[in-house]
C-alpha cells in the first residue's frame, strides 16, 4: 500500500478539508483522486468523490461541509442536490461529490496520510461500473492503467456485478464499440489518443469473446 498521496494529483488543502469531513462523518474518499493520487500517479482530477454508506449521515454532511470549508479558509457552493448526489464547487475550480451509496465496500478502506480511502478493490470495481453508467474518457483511461498495472478487467467482472447487478461483459462490449475516446483528461504519462482508441477496440473485443458473441 502507497504510503501517501501524490500532491500534484490531490493537494493537501483539499486533503486537509476531506480530513475535516472524515471527522465529522464517517465518510471515505474514493474515486479518481484515490486511483491516481494513491496508486496509479497517471492523471490529473479536477473533482473528489466522498462517499457515505449511511444517509443521514449524508444529508448531515451536505449541511455541515460549507462551514467546514470556511473554518479552513475556503468557500464552496453547491452546484446540483439530487438528494442522494450532491456536488459542490470550490473557489479554485475543484468539485467535491458528496454521494450515499447504500452497496457495502466490497473490502474495508484503507488509511492513507490521514485520510479514509476507498480499497483498490472497489475502485478498480467501480471503475467497470463507470464505463456501465457514463460515458467518460477518463474512465476508460483509468481502466486501461489499472491493465497495464496488472490488474485484468475482465477478473474484475465478478467484483463490479456485487457493485452493479446490470454488468454484462456482452453489454459492455456494445457500449465501448462507440465509447468516446476524447476529450482526453489531463494526464500526468503520455498516452496517444489512438493508443486508447486501439485499448477500446481490444477490451471491447476480449469482453465480447467472456459473453459467447
């Protein structure tokens, strides 16, 4: 396990303020700021996702987090309150996503500088989830350096069906056959748009052989 964050991925006064939360709430950050900052140190996020398993706790967090940015010297606002999604944006452009998601970690999260974290194990199931629910470059980049990390995507289908009980390999096959490949997301290692393109094409082609197609 990663000992501390990458600052250049997450920096440390947005770790003081997810640290301030954690306090207050027990919530764990997850996401793309968890899968680079910690591990795969590949990409730039201009957003944090805390999660939260109970919701009231959720809802209590929502009301408290403005406060809590302003005793650090910060202000937010909230962009969009979809009851069990919220999203906040910072005055230095960061978004924060405060979600109550009702599945269990599929393993206990992790500690690092302080924080609460997600486990890799459910943010490398999440991320199948992601290619599932939206269609985001950055997540097809993710799960492209989790591969070349060593981490198969298609072992990880078992995982992401307890995320996600919609996950067909036949289905994901479908969608990434016109999955968008750009915008690009600001990456910390050079990767060529048709380097991704053709990592598409051949997990498209590896999850249509898991299906029978």
């Amino acid at each position: 396990m990663p000992a501390s964050f990458d600052r250049r991925v997450v920096p440390e006064a947005l770790l003081d303020l997810v640290r301030a939360c954690q306090k207050d709430c027990d919530a764990h950050l997850g996401g793309g700021a968890v899968l680079s900052g910690v591990h795969l140190h590949h990409r730039l996020t201009r957003d944090l996702d805390l999660f939260v398993h109970d919701r009231d706790a959720h809802r209590a967090l929502v009301r408290r987090l403005p406060e809590l940015a302003r005793s650090l010297g910060t202000r937010l606002s909230v962009v969009r309150d979809g009851g069990g999604f919220v999203r906040f944006s910072l005055d230095d452009g960061f978004e924060i996503d405060v979600v109550y998601d009702a599945v269990p970690d599929l393993e206990s999260p992790d500690r690092i500088d302080g924080v609460v974290v997600e486990s890799l194990m459910d943010l490398r199931a999440n991320k199948l989830t992601c290619l599932l629910s939206r269609a985001e470059p950055r997540d097809l980049v993710d799960v492209l350096y989790l591969e070349r990390a060593g981490y198969d995507a298609l072992a990880d289908l078992e995982p992401a069906l307890a995320k996600d009980g919609g996950i067909d390999p036949a289905v994901l096959a479908w969608l990434l056959s016109s999955f968008p490949v750009r915008p690009m997301p600001q990456m910390l290692e050079a990767l060529e748009e048709e380097t991704l393109r053709e990592y598409r094409d051949d997990l498209a082609a590896r999850l249509k052989s898991v299906a029978g197609g």
